[in-house]
C-alpha cells in the first residue's frame, strides 16, 4: 500500500467549508466528513499524538482524499450526509432503517379515497403524517375505517363496481361507486376525517353530537344510533391516541447504551397526539462517542432525500452536541420554517425525554435478550453437529400441487438471525411433474453454479425432506469444485409430522442425530425449516394464482398478453373483469364492442 503524502495534500487545501471523501487502496470511500475550515479539520487527524484509537486505524488506511467545497457550512451538511447515503463508509456511523416514514392520503376525486402512501407524492390530494411505522397507518387507517365509511379501494377497482362489495356489507364503506350514498353525505364524511387527521377530533365529535341530536327529535332513531356509535368509537380511539399536555408539535429523542449496543428511541408527536415512535440501532464503529452517534443520527435521519415532511418544529434531544445549530439551520432552510434543537431539564417535555430515553434502554435489552437466545441456540448446535463454527445457515425446500407450478425455496441465516435480503426463489422448469428429487437438483444447480465469493458458502444447507432429497444433494456436491464443504444435514418429519419428531439426517440418511424435542439447537433448525416452507409456499401460491388469473382469458380468441394486462389493470384484477358488465368491458381502451360482448359471453358461459 502506497502511503499517503498528507504533508503536500495539505499545502494546496483550501480554508473554505466543504466536504472531504477519505479513501483506501481500492479506491473506496471509508469515511465521510464535513468541515467550516477544510484544511483546520482535515489537518487533524494527521497530528502525532491522536490518542483516538478509531482514528488512527482510520488513518493509517488512508490513500488518497478527495473533497468538495461548499459555500456554507450547512451546504456541507446536506452534502455529507448524501455522500454517506451514497457510499456507506465503514468509518462512518451509518443509520440503516432509513426508509421514508409513510402518511395516511385523502386524495381529491368526487368521492375520496383514504390510502396508505410511502414515496413521492404524486398522487394528489392531503397527506397526513409522517407516521413512525407502516404498522401505525394500517392500524389507524383499520381504526378510521370503522369510524368514518370512505372507500379505501383502488381506484381500479372502485370503476369497475356494479354492485357493493364486502366492505358495504361490513359497514365499512357507503359504498359511492354504486349510488348509495348521496354526495352530500359522502363529503361530509370526508371532512370528519379532514378534522380528525388535523387533530381536530373535538370539532368532530362536537358535529356528531348535534347531528345525533337532531336525529333523536326527528324520530330517526336508525341514524341517532348510528352516529352514537361513530362517537363511541371515536372516544375510544381519541383516549388511545391522545396525551396530556400543551405540545402540538415535536420529536423527543432519547439515547441509551447497553453492553456495546446503542439504542437512539424517537417519540413522535404531531397535533397533540403520540404518532408512535420507533427505536434505531446504528452501525456504529468502535469507540465512538455519544456525542458522534448522536449527531450522525439526527444528520442521517431528517436530512435524507424527502424527509422534509418528518421534520418536527422541535427536537428535544437527551444532551448537547456541538453541531446542534448547524443542524437547526439546515432542517429550517429544507423546511421553510423555524426549526429548533434544545435539551430540556425540567417540565412536561422532560417527563417525555425519561419517557424516551427508557424506551432506548428496554429496547436495547430486548434486542439483547434476542440475541443471547440466538447465540445460545448457535452454540449448541455447533456442539451437536461438531463443527468449529457457524456463520451461515441454507435451507431448500419445494412446493407444489400434484406437480404443477413447482417452486423452490433458499432461505438464508446467519448469526444474527434470517438474512431475508439473501432469500431467494427459483421456479422450477425442465422436470418431470412431481418429481422432488430433480427439483432439488434444480435448485442446488441455480443457486451455487455460478457461485464466486466464496464467503457465500454455507457451513450447513438444511434439505427439508428425507433421504431422497438428501442423497439428490450429495451427488451435486460430489463434483463440488470449492475449498469449503457444507455439511448437508436432512430434515425428515416424523411420523406424525408433528414439530419436535423431526429426524436430522447426514451422510445420505445413513446416520442420524439425536436431538431432544426441547433442544436449542432444534428449535433453530425448525425455525429455518419452517421459514424455508413459509417461502416457498408464498412464492407457489403466487405463481399459481398469477395462472389462475390469466387463464380464463387466454382461452379468449382475440385476446392476446397485451389486451389480457390492459383488461386486468383497468378493472381490477379477474375480479373486476368477471364483474365488469358489457358497457363497462367496452370503456377498456383497446376493446371494441365486439369484443366487449365476446369476452363477456365466455366469462359468464364459464361460469
């Protein structure tokens, strides 16, 4: 390694604030930071008596710098962490959950429609959020759904009714595809939601008891019990969601660090209710401070590309860090309004940091107490199979129906747990139907003939199913051209297939090994078993109700795969198309009348 001139690179470095990339001998970037005065802060990681042990191994593997002015500091702080984002340097602490929060959206047609939304917002209409968690709008729009009955159906689907679906029946929408709701009533509905999104669920229950009451003195007793029971549910819901206090509006950060494990808890509270919150586990490098992995939190976390709409109008954060103004002007400038960072020692906000603060440690301890259990159950079956070590576990399995639509499954663990990112499937083709054995050889074929690294061999691949799969898998790696062997372990049900019978199989079902129903070790081995089959069934059922789908109208002369996607996409999937009447087949673009009649005909002779 060509050791870097750092003495000439800082001759010709400029003092103006910018952005500099640290780089190894690869050329790859470990480390991104920015800096008011470059050549000052650059200048100090190259001093001879840095007693900062992650510095100077961060030093001595340097090659090369790279930097980027900026013309202010807080240019340099939305540069830095894009850069981060971008290139996820080892050196830098690296916030990994950063998807963007998602918000409940009440879009703008003549009937509205309450969705879910994450991503850009091109759809319009109003977006309300962020929520902390997918989990918090499902839940919320579940919740609504019962309250206020607006369609939450696609807009696919919506088109192509002809008569009320299931929701209708369930009192879950009023059903304005088919007339049977007035405008008036169905926009009225729509404001309730308006008002209870923007925390005005006081005004709407206001509204709710007037029109109850009026109801009563008109003898419309139906519709008081009705709206008595909107209200009802509403309280309930209101009393889960709400908090005391006077704050409409803020985030409160907490921190905690347990046995080498850091925990950053965002409490979100918008309109004076509590969103939700959510604990974050930074990757963070050895012997960085609180301080660092704070700031690198807040940075990572408000500053990613479209988090504008999660910036709270205040942050309350569990200490102080140097960069706290810095940071409070660039979320105010991406915002378009005042944004402030503060610690507060005393009042309702820091009953709300403890609050926060001891969700960070109890999370920690959880995920701690996750891991324990994880690590015991490796040990023991590291002990049980006799192998020095395991980092990575495989498990196949195949699904099918009488031998149609064959899938198999790969799923993947490591020693933290499912590595679902690594999960793959394979849809299985060239075989004999119902043919496991060459399924099996199939899958193994797919996934490791064309294997390079070989830190992707596995210590162990679990083959679910007895000694015909198990000796298939063996004479493919009989041929096994890599250093590493995996141990090929079977997993045979028992008898009475039920969990804890199983038997392990190895040298092609020649020996087994004895495993006590309660043993660590076998519930791991079902654990991944079992998520093998879950996979593998999911990936099957979707294959097959793909050709399910498609195959009714591709019994249709005419009806080529472009017409058959067009019909599906504009009435809602085969559900849609059977229950599209002749003059709702012919709005379809690309279907004539004749056509329209033709498909309608076959659709309905089919029964």
């Amino acid at each position: 390694m060509s050791e870097f001139d750092h003495v000439q690179f800082l001759k010709t470095l400029s003092s103006e604030p910018g952005v500099y990339r640290m780089l190894d001998s690869d050329n790859q970037v470990i480390y991104v930071g920015k800096a008011k005065h470059l050549k000052k802060r650059v200048s100090s990681y190259f001093r001879s008596n840095i007693t900062d042990s992650k510095t100077r191994v961060l030093v001595s593997n340097i090659c090369n710098v790279e930097v980027t002015l900026t013309n202010t500091e807080t240019e340099a702080l939305l540069l830095e962490n894009n850069l981060i984002k971008k290139y996820q340097p080892r050196y830098n602490i690296l916030l990994r959950d950063d998807k963007s929060y998602p918000y409940i959206l009440l879009t703008n047609h003549k009937h509205p429609r309450l969705a879910f939304h994450r991503g850009s917002r091109k759809v319009k209409g109003e977006y309300f959020g962020p929520f902390p968690s997918a989990g918090a709008v499902s839940e919320s729009l579940r919740l609504m759904q019962k309250i206020f009955p607006i369609r939450q159906c696609e807009d696919v689907y919506y088109r192509a009714r002809s008569r009320p679906c299931l929701q209708y029946q369930l009192k879950r929408c009023s059903a304005p595809c088919v007339n049977k709701v007035s405008d008036e009533d169905y926009t009225e509905q729509v404001d309730y939601v308006r008002k209870f999104l923007t925390g005005k669920s006081h005004e709407v229950i206001a509204d709710l008891i007037k029109k109850m009451e009026a109801a009563s003195q008109q003898l419309n007793f139906e519709l008081a019990a009705k709206v008595r029971d909107q209200i009802m549910l509403l309280r309930k819901m209101q009393e889960q969601q709400s908090i005391s206090g006077n704050f409409a509006e803020m985030d409160v950060v907490g921190f905690a660090h347990l046995n080498g494990l850091n925990g950053i808890h965002l409490l979100m509270i918008r309109d004076h209710k509590v969103l939700g919150s959510k604990t974050y586990f930074p990757k963070v490098p050895k012997d960085s401070s609180e301080q660092e992995i704070l700031t690198s939190f807040l940075g990572q976390y408000y500053l990613a590309p479209g988090a504008t709409g999660r910036i709270a109008k205040e942050i309350i954060l569990p200490f102080e860090i140097q960069e706290s103004d810095v940071l409070g002007q660039a979320l105010t400038q991406i915002s378009e309004r005042k944004v402030t960072l503060k610690v507060v020692t005393r009042g309702e906000r820091a009953q709300y940091l403890q609050l926060a603060n001891k969700n960070a440690l109890n999370s920690i301890t959880v995920k701690q107490s996750t891991q324990d259990s994880i690590n015991k159950r490796y040990a023991q079956l590291k002990a049980t199979l006799r192998l020095d070590d395991i980092t990575r576990m495989e498990c196949f399995d195949i699904s099918h129906t009488m031998g149609e639509n064959t899938v198999a499954s790969c799923v993947v663990f490591d020693s933290q747990g499912p590595n679902t990112k690594e999960y793959r499937r394979y849809n299985v083709t060239g075989i004999t139907g119902g043919d496991d054995y060459a399924a099996m050889e199939f899958a193994l074929n797919k996934r490791y003939n064309k294997l390079v690294d070989e830190d992707k061999i596995p210590d162990v691949i679990f083959i679910d199913g007895g000694k015909g799969q198990l000796g298939r898998a063996e004479q493919y790696f009989a041929t096994w051209p890599h250093a590493k062997m995996p141990l090929l372990v079977g997993v045979a049900k028992g008898t009475s297939r039920k969990p804890g019978l199983e038997t392990l199989l190895i040298d092609g079902g020649r020996k087994t090994i004895p495993m006590d129903s309660d043993a660590p070790a076998l519930h791991l081995i079902q654990h991944i078993r079992d998520e093998s089959h879950r996979f593998a069934i999911a990936g099957h059922r979707n294959k097959r109700q793909k050709q399910r789908t498609q195959s009714l109208l591709e019994e249709i002369n005419g009806v080529g795969a472009k017409r058959r996607q067009t019909l599906l996409k504009y009435l809602g999937g085969m559900q849609g198309v059977k229950a599209a009447n002749i003059e709702q087949l012919k709005k379809v673009p690309g279907i004539s009348p004749d056509m329209a009649d033709k498909i309608f005909n076959h659709l309905h002779d089919k029964g």
